[in-house]
C-alpha cells in the first residue's frame, strides 16, 4: 500500500515528529506483518529515528552543524545549502522498520521523525507498507 | 516472517557480530529470493556492515568518540546518553540486504553487527524476511 | 526481481551516478508498485541519494575526509583503508525507495549514486525490486 501526506516545516533545520500520522496508516493498511517504508523524495531533508525529547532535539541541532562546519562548500556558490545536501545523504531520507500484529515494531523511545534541512518548505512524505 | 532473538552487551559501545545467528534463520524460513531487514527496536543502539577485524572495531569506537565530542549536550541533563542517541540516530536502527539462492547477498568483508552505544544492556534484534 | 551490474571506478573516492541503469531495471521488472533495494555487496563503499552537481560531489569528498581525519587507525596497520570501511558503514551499503506507477518515486535533485571509498577497483551493484 502506497501513502502519501505533506508537513509544512517552520525553520531551516527541524525535527518533526510523525509517528502517530505513520502509525495510523499501518493501521488502515490492514496489513499483519511486513515492512514499512518511510521516505522523503527530498535531497535537503531526512528520516530519523530517535528520542522525542526536547533537549535531545537541541543536540541533534548542534551535530548538525558539527558535521558540516568549518568546509568551505562549492556547491554554495549556486545554492546556499550544500550542508542541507550533506546531512541529507548521511541520515538517508527513509527508514524500513517491521510490523508484526498489525503495528510497527519499534522501541518505547524510538519515534519516528522528518529531518527539516532546508526549510521552511512544505515536504512530502511517502509510505510503502508490504 | 518474523523472528526475533536476545543478546547481552558488555560495555557502553561494543561490536557484536550477529551474522550467523541472521544467517540460520535465512535458512531456516525458506525464502529464496527477497529482502531481509535486520532491526533493533532500541534508540541507543544500531545495525551495521563493516569488517570483523579487531583493529577496525577499535577504529569504530574512536570515531564514535570524535562524532559526538565537544558538545554540551542537554539531553545529558535527564539522562546522560545523548551521544548514544545521536550514534544510533546516524548510523540507523536497521539494514536491508538482498536475498538469493536462499543466501544473503553480502561481500566477504561485510558482516552483519550490532552495534551497542548505552551498554551493558540486553538487546532485543528483530528479522524480517520477505 | 533480483538484477546485477558492475561498475569500474577510476578514483580513491569517487561517486558515480546510476539512476539511469536502476530506472531501466525498475521498467524491465514490470513491477508497478512497492519497494527497490539498491545494495552493494562490498565493505568499502556505499550507495547515497544526492544531487548530481559538480560542486556538490566535491563537497562530499571534503565530507568524507573531515568525517575521518586526525584518527590513527588500527585497521591501517594490516590494510591502509580504514577511512574507507568506516565511511561505507556510516553510510550505508544501500537504500530502499518506493516504486508507484512503474516508477521510483524520488525528488528532482535525488539521484543515485554508487559510493567508492577505495577506488579504483570493479564493484557490483544489486537491485532487488519486490
């Protein structure tokens, strides 16, 4: 089962959380156990898993811009955001995760997050149950 | 299908090489061609390919510490794993190789590992076979 | 639908763009809706979704070389790549997109790409469509 929804981001690097949007989906998929995908035909933005807490949001912020800093990008010289490009391709703009019982088999602090790399912008979030 | 097994971690980061216990129950489900997804229902924790080769898992552990040095990290402020959480976000919770013949398609140097990041911990590692 | 290519690269790093041969793949298949793994049987590179621009592909190998310098490798004592075994992990080996309409559904500036972090050598690139 093909899903599609769209989320509109506020600031240029965010994490959104869309766990229950995902899960919903799951359930109206009718599907028992499988894989889901959980993708963003995006190259400036993510898909993560991790721990829905507001410091820890911070902190992923502030890896962000370690893992980017101190280059001097070429491709700024067209675009400026060369480092939304990089954190996007590192992360990966999907996630496969199990179902089993109808539900998606995941830890009790592993939601399931858009990574914002280069908003705002209004995003597509794409999810293959099989 | 479905199958899911335990394994015991014995230090904060660490290696365990899971590759033949994924490998028998391949074997054991019958498919011949397809998917698997091997994933830990955890948000400390990963999956990951590389070499079992003691030098590079040393090499892993030192650029765990270089990924997450020198940031004042605020989810350490209720519970002092944020580096844990960022290396299991990174890296990602699963990997999804190809099937055939009845056999993971995988390079000789390319073993299955769970990787440990808030250890020691029982761990719960999930495989779904499609 | 399992399908193999190979590929030669030329560079130590290098990316290689092969949307083109796995859209091909995707048409041949027949499949008209579900999931593609792209995989690569090897320990020293890796398949990423990013833009196919100049600038950007060399704002990558900065990446690569930030992500790992100022570390001495054990791994390099028996084999001089350990730089490469861990870009390939934190990287990944493959990635899973969504097929609709006979399609990969993926954004403009999201191509594919093979990876090679120990170039030049001959690599093989798997596609498993379901």
């Amino acid at each position: 089962m093909f899903k599609e929804f769209s989320i509109s981001t506020e600031n240029r690097y965010q994490l959104v959380d869309i766990t229950k949007r995902v899960e919903e989906m799951v359930k109206e998929s009718g599907v028992e156990e499988g894989l889901i995908l959980v993708f963003t035909p995006h190259s400036t933005a993510g898909i993560l898993l991790t721990e829905n807490e507001e410091g820890l949001k911070n902190d992923w912020l502030e890896i962000f811009k370690k893992l980017t800093s101190e280059i001097d990008f070429q491709h700024n010289r067209i675009d400026d955001n060369a480092d939304s490009h990089i954190l996007s391709g590192l992360m990966g703009q999907g996630r496969v995760l199990p179902i089993k019982d109808s539900k998606i088999v995941r830890g009790t602090w592993q939601q399931i997050f858009f990574a914002e790399f280069d908003g705002p912008r209004t995003r597509r979030i794409i999810v293959e149950i099989t």
